[in-house]
C-alpha cells in the first residue's frame, strides 16, 4: 500500500527526469559555472591557474569605455532600429488592409514583403556586403542616378548601415504581426466611427492604434529581444569595424571571452549584460500591463 | 427630422443580388420597419441609406436632396448594429460621447447630452463601466444612446433585438417607441420579427429575396396582404393555407378543400375571380373554437395537440378529410387530445390567393370593414 502510494509520487518525477537532466547539463550548471568563475582571472590559453579577484571583473566591466560605448550602440541600433521596423511594418500593413481590396493582391505583396525575412541572417548579410562596396550595386546605382556615392562602411555610417539591413530584413514581422491585429478589429467599430463623421485620422488615433497596442507591445519585445542578442550581420558585414564603430556589447563579449580568452572578465560581462536585460523585460512589462 | 426616400435601389454582391428594384418613402417623424427574413436584403437597404454602401442603380434622398454619393461621415444618420459596435478600449461615457467628440463638441455640453441620454435610457451607472462587462441588455442600450446623443437625421436599427432575451425584447419595444416620440426621431428598424413590425411600426416595407413584396402601414399589410407571402409572414402563428378549388353548383360557388366544403356565395369580390384552383388563407386568430353565436362557417374538428404559448394556446386540429388546422386561442384553453370541438369562421375574414402567390381576396378588401381595422 506505502510502496504503491511512493511509486504514485515519483512517477511524474522519474517522466520529466530526462529533459530536467538536460536543461541542468546545459544551462543552469554552465550559468552557475559562469558566475563562478566571473569572479576570476583567467586566461586558458595562458595556464589553468585561476586566480579569484572577488567583484573586480564587475566593477572592471563597469569602468570599461569599449563596454560602455558598445552598450550605447546597442541602444541606439535597438532603439532607432526597432523603432522604425515598428512604424514602417504598422504603417505599411494599414496602407495594405486599406488600399489594397482583392485577398489575392494582398497576399501576394504580404508575401513579398515577407522574403527577405526567410532568408538566412548570414545570407542576407553576405548579400548585403558585395552590394555596399564602394563600388557595389548601391554606389553604381547612385552615381547613374547621379548622385555622389557613399561610403556604406566608413566608421560614421557602418552601424546606421547595419540597422538599414537589419530594417529591410525584419521589418516584415511587425508587419505580419500589425496585419493580423489590424484585420482583427470588427469592421463595424469603424462603421460605426464613420457613421459619427470621425476623421480618418481620429479613426487612426481612437480606433485603429489603441486596439493594436498590444501586439504590437509584442512585436517591439520580439524585435528588441532579437536586436539585443543581434550578432550575425555585425559579424559578416563588418567584423565589429572600422576600429569598433559597430561594435555591439554581444560581440565585444564574444571577443573577450573566445579571442583574448578573459575568460572570467567575459563571464563578468556576459552577467552583467543579462542583468541589464532583465531589467529591461521587467520595465517593459510593466509598460505593457499598464496598457492593457 | 427629414423624410428619406430610395428610389429604384439596385445591389449586387457577386452573383447575389441583395435588392432589386427597391423604392420607399420614409416620412420624418415617423416610424418605419424593414421586415424580412434573413437574406432578404434589410441590412444592404439600411447601409445604403447609412452611406456606408452605394448602391448599383437608383438613388437616395434626403428632404429631397440626392444623397445617394455622399459619405456616411456627411450624413449624420446614426446606426446601431445587430452586434452592438461598441468601442471595447472605452468606457461606456467615452463610447456614447463619441459622435460629440468627433464633431468637437464642447466638453461641457458632452458631459450634459450623455448625461440626459443615458437617464432616459436608465444606464447612468454604467457610465464608467467597461462595455466588455455589461449585460447584452445594457450593451443594447449603450448603442442606442450613442446613436441618439447626437441628435442625428435619421437613426436606423439593425435587428436590434434579434441579441437580447425574450424578456428585455419586450420591454424594449416599448421602449423603442417612447424614444421616438421623447426624442422626435425617425426611425428606420430592419427586423426579421413580424411581432416587432406590428407592435411598433406606423409603416412597413416588406422585402423577400431582395424584392420588396408590400410597402405599406402593419394593418394594411395585414388585412390586405399583396400576396401570400406577406399574409403568411405577417402574423404568429402564421396563416393556414388551403389549396383547393371553386365548383359552381346551380346558383351556388362553393370552395372545396380535401373534405371541407365552403358557401362562398356571398363572399365579396369571389364573382371577379377568374382562376378555379385557389389557395384560401385562414389566420389562426380567427378560427374559434366552441359554440360561436353568428358564425358563418363551422367545422367539426378533432383536436390533435393543444399547445400553450406564453399566456395564449394554439391549438392544433384535424378538420374535414385530415386538413390540419391551426387555431390561436387567447388566455390558457384547456382541451384533451382526441376531443371534438367544433370551428367556426366568419366568412368575412377568409384571404384567397392565385397559384401564383398574388391576393384576390382578403378582409380588407371590404372597403367599411377595413376602416373600423384601421381604428
């Protein structure tokens, strides 16, 4: 009777062992590990001596200008770059629901936004370095056009032409996401609003944009959650270059812990880089729960 | 207030035609019922008079003025919608404020008009409630005040009760008709209910499959049906329906149906009728049951069920060779199956219709008859 009761009890613990077993081997002991050893110094390449500095690598991380400036960076490209995929993707879907009548018209120019964003994120990127040489196709174009050309990767522009890639790309999910949400909302509320000789414009502002807040709150958390982690294209397009102009703090991260090998300065960052996220998460949802 | 008139109303969506050739007269001030089953085109005709559609062919007035091309945020007609429309991210005030607010009315006169509206309507308690968390009834009368805060040319009602329980239905008839009459509106009501269009409306334009059948008031319609298919629309229980045939016996015309046998001699206008085969319309309201002092015609009759309706019962029967009947009698009647009862009929309340669905003779053909019904 005990035995068979024990047996009862265990058994939902012995069914999730497997994936339990897995999610401790490879992420919460290499997290643990990380902490451990973000506490110190240590250079693999150089000897396994581990040397412990207590909170130093933290407060090294948050003195350190290369982090700091890299971390400015991901706020402007984030920042900048979510934003207008956000209000171009909402923009674009409205003018399709609006003027765009025939279901099959619409769903081809849905699909052809969509393309860009099947493609693989090293492909795109790859594209997009032959066509931004000095000499590429967009320069060629320019100058036919008569225009001067432009120095896509000079320092000053290379992460601005990082984020127009990054734009063109991704901007289709928003688009998909404020598509769906527009022809979700009953035609009859803007009969209605028609009916009491609202302006497009309040229809726009009453209507159309406070019945899509949330999931477009969901696609700005996609998209800044995908832009944060952002790493693919920076890695093709520009190597982090010219010097660090496009450095972001994930990519400085990956150069310090795998290129110089500062291993526990590294971990230091990559802690304190997930802290900054979650407080971020914790704002936004309380943004979002404030919306809605 | 301003008449409305369609003249010659054409729509078509894909191969469906929703109205064909569909004219009407709506007087301002007066209230006026579309009336049709689903699909016969009530909600198109209400659109089109809205602005929200434009019709294929034919054109809309207003006082006269042809509006047929002018948007519906010109108009100022107000509709409310068999779903309500509300605005599901505003508070019930904001909701009813929102014709005002579109016309940037002051915020002083906003608060006031809502304010009177929604104590007419009895739903000053829901103002800063949620239109999500209020009862189908309030959201009803949500609708309505938005549609009446704005003091519109026209209002036009959309199956507007089709959502609601019995109970409130019946209570917002009422209501409906005190609105127009505190409000001094016209009002424009499609329905699929017979009960609404006769309880409240002063005219009802009777539409099938696009067509409009009768253009005229509830009791016209009702004592001088164009067709059949109106008399059987118009009316609960619906009419019985009869098929047989006029046999001329020496000096004597007689309607004969599966068993039954009718002196229809003196039956005014039956001499014009041309046709032998005819379909003869009883309504169920005027078959009475028992000894009937004055009764022209009488049957005996086999009851087959007896079946209570709120406070009335129909009683279903089995009269001449198995021709079932159907006789609505007011207040609870008690009477066992099997039992004999006996029918009877005042040969004035019998409708006759051709094959072909059309009146040839109906009650209110009788001229004097016909005003003391209309009362």
């Amino acid at each position: 009777m005990l035995r068979e009761k024990s047996r009862k009890i265990k058994t939902p613990y012995y069914l999730i062992m497997p994936p339990q077993v897995l999610i401790w081997v490879v992420v919460i002991f290499p997290l643990l590990w990380a902490i451990y050893i973000s506490f110190h110094d240590w250079n693999p390449t150089i000897s396994p001596q581990r040397t412990f500095v207590g909170i130093g690598n933290y407060l090294n991380v948050l003195r350190d200008a290369r982090f700091l400036s890299a971390l400015g960076r991901m706020f402007y490209y984030s920042g900048v770059g979510v934003t207008i995929q956000l209000v171009l993707g909402t923009a674009i879907a409205l003018a399709i629901v609006e003027y765009i009548r025939s279901p099959r018209w619409r769903t081809t120019v849905l699909v052809l936004f969509l393309l860009p964003m099947m493609m693989a994120e090293a492909v795109a990127a790859q594209m997009w370095t032959l066509l931004i040489t000095d000499t590429g196709t967009i320069n060629n174009i320019l100058v036919w056009l008569g225009f001067s050309p432009v120095g896509w990767r000079a320092k000053e522009l290379a992460l601005t032409t990082i984020m127009i890639v990054d734009i063109w790309q991704w901007t289709a999910l928003p688009l998909l996401i404020a598509y769906a949400a527009r022809i979700s909302i009953p035609d009859g509320l803007y009969e209605s609003a028609r009916l009491d000789g609202a302006s497009k414009w309040l229809i726009l502002r009453k209507i159309t944009l406070p019945y899509m807040r949330v999931p477009l709150a969901i696609a700005f958390l996609l998209r800044f959650m995908d832009s944060y982690k952002f790493l693919d294209k920076v890695f093709i397009m520009t190597y982090g270059g010219p010097g660090t102009a496009t450095e972001l703090p994930t990519f400085y991260l990956y150069q310090t812990a795998f290129s110089y090998f500062k291993v526990g300065y590294g971990a230091a960052m990559s802690w304190i880089f997930g802290i900054i996220a979650v407080i971020a998460m914790f704002f936004f949802w309380r943004l979002a729960k404030r919306m809605s | 207030m301003i008449t409305v008139s369609v003249s010659h109303l054409w729509k078509r969506y894909g191969k469906t035609v929703a109205l064909q050739d569909v004219s009407a007269e709506i007087n301002g001030g007066s209230f006026f019922c579309i009336l049709g089953e689903p699909g016969a085109g009530k909600t198109t005709l209400l659109r089109i008079i809205a602005g929200l559609e434009v019709p294929d062919e034919g054109d809309v007035f207003f006082d006269g003025q042809n509006v047929t091309l002018v948007s519906a945020q010109k108009r100022n007609v107000a509709m409310v919608f068999q779903d309500f429309a509300l605005y599901p991210h505003m508070t019930v005030f904001e909701n009813i404020a929102s014709p005002l607010r579109a016309i940037k009315a002051e915020e002083g006169k906003i608060r006031e008009r809502v304010h009177e509206v929604a104590a007419f309507l009895k739903i000053e308690h829901l103002l800063d409630r949620s239109p999500l968390y209020i009862s189908g009834g309030e959201k009803q009368r949500v609708a309505i005040a938005r549609a009446l805060v704005k003091e519109p040319k026209i209002s036009l009602f959309d199956e507007p009760l089709v959502n609601l329980d019995f109970k409130i239905r019946e209570d917002m008839r009422a209501q409906f008709k005190l609105m127009q009459k505190e409000f001094n509106q016209t009002i424009v009501f499609a329905t699929p209910d017979p009960v609404d269009a006769m309880s409240m409306a002063d005219q009802v334009l009777i539409l099938h499959e696009g067509k409009v059948q009768q253009f005229a008031t509830v009791w016209e319609a009702y004592y001088r049906p164009s067709n059949m298919f109106v008399a059987t629309y118009l009316g609960f229980p619906p009419m019985n329906i009869l098929s047989g045939e006029l046999r001329e016996e020496g000096p004597h015309l007689f309607f004969v149906a599966s068993g039954l046998k009718v002196d229809v001699t003196d039956l005014p206008g039956i001499r014009e009728v041309r046709e032998r085969k005819l379909l003869v319309g009883i309504r169920p309201e005027h078959l009475l049951l028992g000894d009937e002092k004055g009764a022209e015609i009488s049957w005996d009759g086999e009851v087959l069920l007896s079946e209570i309706v709120g406070s009335d019962t129909i009683v279903h029967l089995k009269v001449g060779k198995d021709l079932g009947l159907r006789s609505f009698v007011p207040g609870i009647y008690r009477v066992a199956v099997g039992a004999r009862v006996t029918v009877n009929l005042r040969r004035d309340n019998i409708y006759a219709f051709k094959e072909s669905g059309e009146s040839v003779i109906f009650p209110g053909r009788h001229e004097s008859l016909f005003n003391t019904f209309k009362g």
